[in-house]
C-alpha cells in the first residue's frame, strides 16, 4: 500500500487533458460512469467528478482510512463512503474489506 502515496506520472498526463476544454478525454469523462480501482489519493477520480463524472473510487481499507476517504470529504461536492463487509453487502459504518467512495 505504499505506492497509494505516489501520484503517478499517468495521473498528471490525464489531468493535463481533463484541463483542455475539448480534449477527447473531457469528452469521454463527462457524464460517464468512473470506476478507479486503487484510487489512493484520489485525485483523478475527484478531477473527473469536478467536470461531470459520476464516480466510484475504491480502495484497501488503510488506503481509504488514511488518504482517499479524508481527501473525498474535503474536495468533492457530495460523496458517500460506504464499507463492503464479509457477506458482499454495503455498508455505512462497520469492518471493512474494501471501501467504495462515490462522488457526485
């Protein structure tokens, strides 16, 4: 989990098209459903939400806990963060297995 703290060069390309009005990759993100698996910080998914996507970032616990659950609060407009147990449900509070944090 310690790669959860890097923003990867890849990350910051995809920023750079999501800020180019226009951009092929503005025009695929806006209005689409976006999943990011191992989200860590969150920081693309939450760039995507702020032109339009409706995304779920997903996580680790401890990466959650510690970077993408506080980072979501703080930066996205709406969010929820639910928790998944060991019987596949979800959940809003309770052990958690995996984390998805939906925006938007």
């Amino acid at each position: 989990a310690s790669t959860a703290w890097l923003v990867w060069d890849s990350t910051f390309a995809l920023l750079g098209l999501l800020r180019q009005e226009g951009s092929w990759f503005t025009s695929l993100v806006r209005g689409a459903r976006v999943l990011e698996l191992g989200a860590g910080t969150g920081l693309l998914g939450l760039a995507c939400a702020s032109i339009g996507a409706h995304v779920c970032l997903t996580d680790i616990p401890s990466v959650a806990e510690a970077l993408l659950v506080p980072n979501t609060l703080a930066n996205a407009a709406t969010s929820t963060v639910l928790r998944q147990d060991g019987g596949g449900g979800w959940h809003t509070d309770g052990n958690a297995l995996f984390y998805r944090v939906g925006t938007g």
